[in-house]
C-alpha cells in the first residue's frame, strides 16, 4: 500500500463559485481537449460521437433543481478530483501508482505501474477515478500540472484548462494552504465549504454556496419629476414650457 508523504503547506486547488456557474460544460470540454495531447493524453473514448457519458472524464458537471416555487433555482455542480490531503485512493493502491505531491498536494497516478485494479476507484467516495479502459489504467484530474509549471506559457495561462476556458470565471485556482492567498480570501468572504467533509478525507478543492437571489433589493424609486411651479431657476422653468408643448 501507498503511504502519504509529508506537506510543505502549499495546498493547490480549485474553488468552484455554484452562484455563476451555468453548467455550460465549458471546463469538461476544455479539459477534454487539453489533456487529449497534453501529459496524460490521450484520453480514450469507447464511442465519443455517443449521447451519452461514456469514455474517460476528468470534469463532469451535475444539475440539480434546488428549492421550491418561485424561490427554486438550477444549481450546476462542476466534479473532478479533490485532492484531498488524506485520501484513500492513495493509501490502498497496491503498486504505489496513485500519490499524492509533498510540494504542492496534487494527487496523481503513474500509469506505468498502474495495474487497473480499479481499487482506488472504490475507495473514492466523490467518483472522481476514471478507468481508461482501452489502456487498463486509472486516470484523474492532474490540475493540469503540465500547464501550471510551463515556463514556456504565459504567466496569466498557467492554470488549469478548466479554470482558462469558464465564460462566467466560475472556477479559480490557488494555493489554499496560504491564508492570504485569493482563493483563500474568496473562500472566507464567500463561507466557501468542502465537500462531504465528515468522510474524514479533507478535500483541498471548495465550494462557494449559490447567493439566495432575494438579496439584490428593489432598485430605489426615482424621485419625481418637479412641478413647473417648483422649478426656481427661470431658465429651466422656460425650458420645461418649450419642452411640454
């Protein structure tokens, strides 16, 4: 079995707001075509031109209605790995394949040793391991590490493919282990939760609750237009006679 290593305290992960998201699948698309070439690619596809879900996903996204009558609303849950800090689908894999970073917390899989005993897959309770069943291995999101550590992009593009492509900028990335980090700070302002937490397995990636809409007040009504005879400046009551014609 697979032990977990030490930490340095940096806790790389994404915080996912359910208030802007609009389940547009932005970030699994965008995941798709990233790591189809990327350092895990390609991902494998039973039968990718299908309506249905099969092949290998690192993002999927799930909508709910929340709430009844006019105080109900669609709630898009975006779902990937977690990273979480003591997760089992490390400490069960037989060959060491599934570990989890001692830098940064990101939990990978060396599929050159991965024998596919799906194992860790059981021992997930957030679904987030994918079978690749034409390779015979176990694959997951990686956070993109081959684009977050490439000296040779951008700064402002080295994040994950899911956090560049959301159209409504639902997703960021961060260190969550630093306090003053944004992500940590959006986390704090917004009461950011984890996932599940009671399972014990500490997931690193938060959630931001959806805003009750009923927050936003009515728009404060515009004071009245004055009466001709209220208007004191002689000009503008000239003004008012020429314009009310």
């Amino acid at each position: 079995m697979t032990s977990l290593p030490g930490t340095t305290g940096r806790k790389l992960g994404l915080v996912i707001d359910l208030d802007t998201c609009v389940g547009c699948h932005a970030c699994a698309t965008a995941c798709k075509s990233w790591n189809g070439s990327g350092m895990s690619g390609p991902l494998s596809d039973i039968n990718p031109h299908s309506a249905g879900i099969e092949g290998v996903w690192f993002n999927r996204v799930h909508s709910y209605e929340a709430g009844e009558g006019e105080g109900s609303r669609t709630v898009h849950v975006p779902r990937s790995c977690l990273h979480c800090e003591t997760p089992d689908c490390v400490t069960v894999c037989p060959t060491g394949a599934s570990y989890k970073r001692a830098e940064d917390g990101i939990v990978l899989i060396d599929h050159d040793i991965c024998i596919g005993c799906q194992l860790c897959a059981w021992a997930c309770p957030y679904g987030a391991r994918e079978f690749d069943e034409p390779e015979g291995v176990m694959k997951k999101c990686t956070l993109c590490v081959d684009r977050i550590y490439n000296q040779a992009m951008p700064a402002a593009e080295r994040v994950p493919a899911c956090v560049s492509a959301c159209p409504t900028r639902a997703r960021h990335f961060g260190d969550l282990g630093d306090p003053e980090s944004e992500v940590s700070r959006l986390v704090a302002e917004r009461g950011g939760v984890a996932l599940a937490p009671e399972l014990g397995y500490a997931p690193v990636n938060r959630y931001l609750p959806p805003r009750d809409p009923r927050r936003f007040d009515a728009a404060p009504a515009k004071d009245p237009a004055p009466l001709p005879s209220q208007i004191q400046n002689p000009l503008l009551r000239w003004l008012d006679r020429v314009l009310s014609r």
